[in-house]
C-alpha cells in the first residue's frame, strides 16, 4: 500500500553570510562595502530576519 502524503510543511533551510557571498559570486553578484557594513549593522543590533528584511526594503525598495 502506498504511502499517505505528510500533512507537515517543507522544511526550511538557513544559510550563513559566507554561504550566500559564495553562491552570489557565482551568480556574478558582489556585496558592495556598503551592504557589508549594513549587514555588520544588522548582526551588531542583533535584528532578526524580518527585521533585517524591513531595513534592506527601506533603502533598496521601489520608492
């Protein structure tokens, strides 16, 4: 007998600052030195993700 599809949600998968620059620069993206204090910022305030989300929309959003 097959078995029942799980009810449960995808799980999630976190990557670290270092992960993503080298995903990035395969992709040809580099983190200006701008961004990278910004995102020492966000570690130093200790700003959790959606609040890390809400600054980086502040500045690069459509305005």
């Amino acid at each position: 007998m097959p078995k029942k599809a799980s009810a449960q949600k995808p799980s999630t998968f976190t990557i670290g600052r270092e992960r993503f620059e080298q995903i990035c620069a395969v992709e040809g993206i580099k983190l200006t030195p701008a961004m990278k204090k910004r995102f020492a910022e966000f570690d130093r305030k200790g700003l959790s993700p959606e609040e890390r989300r809400r600054e980086i929309i502040k500045v690069y959003g459509k305005k």
